[in-house]
C-alpha cells in the first residue's frame, strides 16, 4: 500500500488542485474567472493553487489584455499533464488495491 500512496504527486493531489488539473487537461486554456467559478474557491485561493501547480511547471499562466482589462489564462503543460495522467493512474490503482481488501 505505501506503493500506491507514494506514487501520488503531493503538488496536484490537494482537491481543489486535482479538478483544476481535470479541468485544464480538457481544454487547450481557461481564463481565470472560468477556473475560479468551476471550482468554486475566491480568487485568492485559486491564485495560490494556480501558483503551485505553475511552480512545479505543471500549469502555464500566460497575461492577456481582453475588454481594457487584464486577464490570466492558464493551460497544463505536457509535465503537468503527465503528471496529472500518473496521478489519476495512482488513485485508480489505490482504490482497487482498497476494493480487494474490503473484499476479503
């Protein structure tokens, strides 16, 4: 079981990180509001998990000028998508390793 445990990535594993990385590895890019509204956190929280994910080089931000403002669009890079694919192949192996056990 410590297997399965320690394959899963600390960075991507906080929840509100794993549905950003569900949700950027279905689209090419997001605007921040768009991430924001779908995971239901304040822009604040959102930013410090964006941060996170683009620290460990998993999610690129990139500044765009749209309507007179300033706008953040942020998109999975392909470290972050592999990270995210291994991540979701750990949880998957965890909990069927949890569904043998609870059958014996």
């Amino acid at each position: 079981m410590d297997q399965l445990t320690n394959a899963l990535d600390p960075v991507i594993h906080p929840p509100a990180r794993l549905q950003l990385a569900a949700l950027l590895a279905a689209v090419t890019d997001a605007e921040f509001a768009t991430l924001r509204d779908a995971v239901g956190v304040s822009d604040s929280v959102l930013s410090k998990h964006l941060s996170a994910l683009a620290d460990a080089g998993y999610v690129k931000l990139r500044k765009a000028a749209m309507g007179g403002r300033q706008r953040t669009w942020a998109s999975l890079t392909r470290e972050g998508r592999s990270a995210f694919v291994s991540h979701v192949k750990a949880l998957q192996a965890l909990a069927s390793a949890a569904g043998e056990l609870a059958a014996e």
